[in-house]
C-alpha cells in the first residue's frame, strides 16, 4: 500500500484579520451629529482651523507608490492577504480626510491644497523602500494620538468631537497593525541593523513631534496641554509602538497581537 503524501498546510496568515478589520470597519460607517446646531465660535475657529486643515490635507493620499512597494516585497507579499488589507487601510485614512474635509466644508473653512510639512513627509515616502515609508507614516499616526485627543478637548463643538472620538479609535487599531509590518520587515534582521533602525526611528519621531509642538500648540493649551504633558505623552507613545515592533520582531511565531495600542 503506498503512503500518502501530504502537502504542507498553509501557514496562517497575520493579515486576514486585519483585512476583515478594515473591512468592517468600511461597512459599518460611524454616524456623526452632522445636524448639531452649534458651529465653532469666533474664538474657537481661530484656535483649530489651520491644524484641521493641515490634518485634513495629510490623511489623504492615494498610496500608489505603497501599494507598489508592498506588492513587491520579497517576504510580506507572500501572505496573499497583505495587500488587500493595506488597500483598505489607505481607504480608512482617506476616510479620515472626507470627514475632515466635510467638516471644513461645514464650517465654512477652506480646504489646504498643500503645505510644506505634509509635501515633507510625501517626498520622503517616495524616496523610501516599503520599511521606511512605513516608518513614516506611523510616525505620523503616532503623533496624531495627543494631536486628537487635544482638538477633542479644545472646543465645545459635540461634531467635532465625535469625529475625534472616532479616528482616535481607528489610529490606535492602525498602530498595532503598522507595529506588525515593521516587525516583521525587521524579523530578518540581526540584533546591529535592528539597533540602527530603532536610532533612525527615535530621531525622526522626535524631530516630528516638535515640528507638531510649533504648528498645533495652540490647540494642545486649548486643552489645558502644556509642552511637558505633550512631551510626556508622545514619548509613552513611541515607547509602546517601539515595545510591540520589538515583540514582533523577535517572536518566530504568529506574532501579531490584534489588541490595540492603549493610549488614554
């Protein structure tokens, strides 16, 4: 009697469930008070509008040069699963952009077409491989946690709040999923290249957040944030994002952790 052969199982994939993530995520838009009666005041407009517009011009962008990188990485775009959830991030931060956008449109304020910092951070993306541009982006991300949560905090519209409420939520599921594509990009690497990549990290993310500190402090007093709780807060952050692309990055196993970034 001849043996049977059996092939190989396939190895689980780290990305379905975020695929199905972003996926529900899509089919069950959040419902916002855009009937609220209460515009911003005089005062709060002057405070918020030009961090909004900023924002609003930087979660927007087509990810074309991403979604070219991702498709040809020689490990990641073995997980067929990789890809599709990537296309519905970049559709859940373009997201992010129509609702801000809709709320500029509501309040009368003008959209940006562009801005230094934002055409910044899209060259450096161009330039970068998949690892890097993905380094860039979650920098970003991880900033925007204490830039929310202040423009939440800084005026009494219950619109704008709701709709802080909501990408707050969504950029802390969106940091672990980019602490799982870094992890693993740096899975091959030994314990020097791995170093060097963390120093890299350290000093954009650091640059960043005080370029961030000068362009939005307004809003983070608004708040009733200084520049110390602001500082404190970017660092927990980074911390924490740097601890779950470690633990990734050395776990051999299935190593993604769905629970989300706590920031609150």
């Amino acid at each position: 009697m001849k043996s049977l052969t059996l092939a190989p199982a396939p190895a689980a994939s780290l990305y379905e469930r975020w695929y199905r993530h972003f996926l529900d995520n899509r089919d069950t838009p959040p419902a916002f008070p855009w009937n609220d009666s209460c515009p911003l005041s005089a005062a709060e407009r002057r405070i918020v509008a030009r961090s909004i517009q900023q924002f609003q011009l930087g979660e927007w962008a087509r990810g074309r040069g991403l979604l070219r990188r991702a498709s040809s990485h020689p490990f990641l775009a073995a997980d067929p699963w990789f890809v599709p959830a990537l296309e519905l991030f970049i559709a859940e931060e373009q997201g992010h952009s129509n609702i801000l956008g809709r709320f500029l449109d509501r309040e009368r304020i003008p959209r940006l077409t562009s801005h230094w910092l934002d055409g910044t951070f899209r060259r450096l993306r161009k330039l970068a491989g998949l690892e890097v541009c993905a380094m860039v982006l979650v920098t970003a991300e991880v900033l925007a946690i204490p830039f929310y949560q202040a423009l939440r905090d800084a005026t009494h519209s219950r619109l704008l709040r709701a709709i802080c409420a909501r990408i707050l939520c969504d950029e802390a599921a969106h940091l672990s999923y980019q602490a799982l594509t870094l992890g693993l990009a740096r899975r091959p690497l030994r314990d020097g290249p791995r170093a060097i990549r963390h120093i890299c990290h350290s000093m954009l993310f650091h640059g960043t957040a005080f370029l961030l500190w000068l362009q939005h402090r307004r809003v983070f007093r608004a708040a009733g944030r200084d520049f110390r709780r602001f500082r404190s807060d970017c660092r927990r952050g980074f911390a924490l994002l740097e601890s779950r692309i470690r633990q990734v990055s050395l776990s051999r196993g299935c190593a993604d952790s769905f629970d989300e970034l706590r920031f609150d």
